[in-house]
C-alpha cells in the first residue's frame, strides 16, 4: 500500500475516534463524511492532473467566483459569509482554494517558467485572498498568501521580484488595515487572548481557554489514552480546531505521536513524489503536500500553544465536512501522481 494512502486512512481513524471522544452525538454525521472523503480521494486518484493542470486557469477563476457568491449568498456563525448550506453538509469554497492555487500557480510555471513576469498570477493569488479575508476568515487568508508565496519561491521566482510585489500589496492594504480590525475584533482577541495565555492570564471567555483545556485533557490522556468512552474536559471545539487533543486523550500520548509520524510520512513521501516528477506536476506534488502537512502543523501548533488560536481544521482529522472533502480530494491527486511517476520510471527502465 502507497503511504500516502495508508497515511490518510490511519488519519481518518483517528478521526473517527476524536470525533466520539469529543462529541459522541456527531459520530454518525462524522462518518457520512469520511465517507464522502474517501469517495473524493478516490475520485481524485482516477483524475489524470495533466488534465486538471491544462485547464487549472478556469478552475481558479471558477473557485473566485464560488468566493465573491458566497459573499452574497452565503452563511455562517456570527453574521459572517463562509459557506454554502447544502444540507448534510456545509461547503467552504476558501477549502477548495488551496488546491485550486496549487494546481494554477504549479500549471503557470509549468508553461512559462520562473523567470517569467508573475503579476497576473499574483493578482490571482491576492484576489484569492482578499475574498477570503472580508468573509471574514483571516486565518485561512494568511495561509493562502503563505502557500501561494512559499510556491513562488519553491518554483524558483526571483526574491526581488516577489519582494516588490509583496510590498506593492503591503502599500494597498495598509490604509484599509485599521477599519478591518476595527469590524472584525475577533482577530485582534485572538492575538490579545494568546498574549494573556503567555502571561499565564487565561479566562474561560478569553479563546486561550482553548489552549489551556487541550493541554489539560493532553497530558489527562496519558501514554495509552482514555478510550473513546473517557470524559473528556470541558473543551470548546474538541471535535474540530482542537481535535489533536481529544485524539490524544483518547488514545494517548502514543497515539498523539503516531499521528505526528503520519503527518511525517505523507511529508516525506510527497517530497519524494515533488522530486521524481518533472516541472508542473513536480511542483502540484509540493503543493499538495505543503498544504496538507503544514496545515496540520499548524494546528497542533495551536493546540499545544505555540501558537494563536486560528480556526484551521487538522486535515483529514477534524469534524469539519469541507475539509475532510478537499483533503481527501488532495491525497487521490498525490496517488494519482504516484501512478504517473511510476509510469514513467517503468518506461525509463523498458527503454
């Protein structure tokens, strides 16, 4: 079995097992939605990427419009805009964004190369992200602009091109920064809140609570875990955001680390992938796999404190029907490119 797959199956599992430790009542929609995973990943493990890459422009511009509707149409907590309701399950068009980035920015350095002026890619990416940023969804936004820079860097775009540019960006939204963080404070409480929980001051309003209940149900877990029928402590979003902790306190810190060592393979074999794999599809294996293994470093960051409290679901892992979907979407395009790599040694060494 490739270890991509069995990386996200196990990931899966310990999904499952969050899920019932930290919201038993959610088991049952949980797994409609594993389900749904697994029939995206083997969808995308049947999809041909050369195919997805000649056309990754209008999937883009396709995803873009998707971002300005849900602006309009969409809903959410609070009064922000996040997400169609679809019934069963709630689609975030900002987590198909991630993949449709990759496949566009790895498609237009594939066919002009990296010394190519990159100012429409880059007004692609900033648009990607300023519809992400007004929903509002400012963690989601600044990882985007991550993943779409380190790409650039990656691929071999010179520093002061990108530099010049990042600035330019800078310059626009700095006039608006003020008004932002003044509609939206959520932002601005969560880096305060995470400020207290470094000062050791943390009240259960305050998001560092979050923090300082999953390390709390953390080191309850033990080195073998409670079990999916131990109680776990008072947690807000223990199915979701701070899942890595009730996977922890359900199967301990063993577990916790069996997870890290997942996240560890599916690394190291995308990385594999990016490196025997030429040009654009070398570069999708790179980004697949950025998103998937930073995104979920980002999130145990979180969770154990390194971090401020953001929001970004553990791929593969947390409750969240969107991300589950795109994950599993972005490990069958990796099996999709394994079979190609593959191919094309098989053919190296027939010839």
């Amino acid at each position: 079995m490739d270890p991509i797959l069995l990386s996200g199956l196990l990931l899966l599992t310990f999904g499952l097992l969050g899920v019932e430790v930290a919201e038993p009542g959610l088991l049952e929609e949980h797994l409609l939605r594993v389900g749904l995973a697994l029939l995206a990943l083997l969808g995308g493990s049947l999809l041909s990427v050369r195919f997805l890459l000649r056309h990754a422009l209008w999937l883009l511009l396709g995803n873009l419009f998707l971002l300005a509707l849900v602006l309009l149409v969409g809903s959410g907590p609070y009064g922000v805009r996040r997400w169609f309701d679809l019934g069963p399950l709630a689609f975030q068009p900002s987590e198909l964004a991630k993949v449709s980035l990759v496949l566009y920015l790895a498609s237009f350095v594939g066919r002009r190369g990296e010394d190519y002026p990159i100012l429409g890619p880059a007004l692609l990416v900033g648009g990607t992200v300023g519809l992400v940023l007004v929903e509002p969804d400012f963690a989601t936004a600044v990882f985007l602009f991550l993943l779409g820079a380190s790409l650039f860097v990656l691929a071999g775009v010179p520093w002061r091109r990108l530099l010049a540019i990042g600035l330019a960006g800078l310059l626009v939204l700095a006039p608006f920064s003020g008004a932002y963080f003044n509609r939206f404070r959520y932002v601005s409480e969560r880096f305060s809140g995470f400020l207290g929980y470094l000062r050791g001051e943390a009240r259960p309003e305050e998001t560092a609570y979050q923090v300082l209940q999953a390390q709390k149900a953390i080191l309850l877990g033990g080195p073998l875990g409670q079990g999916p029928g131990g109680s776990l402590p008072h947690l807000p979003e223990a199915h979701n955001d701070m899942v890595f902790a009730s996977v922890v306190f359900a199967t301990g810190w063993l577990g916790g680390l069996v997870v890290l060592f997942l996240y560890g393979l599916l690394f190291l074999r995308g990385l594999n992938l990016a490196l025997r794999l030429q040009g654009a599809e070398g570069l999708v294996a790179l980004g697949l796999t950025l998103y998937l293994t930073f995104q979920a470093a980002l999130n145990i960051g979180v969770t154990l404190g390194f971090l401020p409290v953001t929001g970004i679901p553990l791929p593969l892992v947390s409750y969240g029907g969107s991300s589950l979907l795109v994950s599993g979407l972005a490990l069958g395009l990796l099996l999709s490119l394994a079979r190609e790599a593959g191919r094309k040694e098989a053919k190296r060494w027939s010839s």
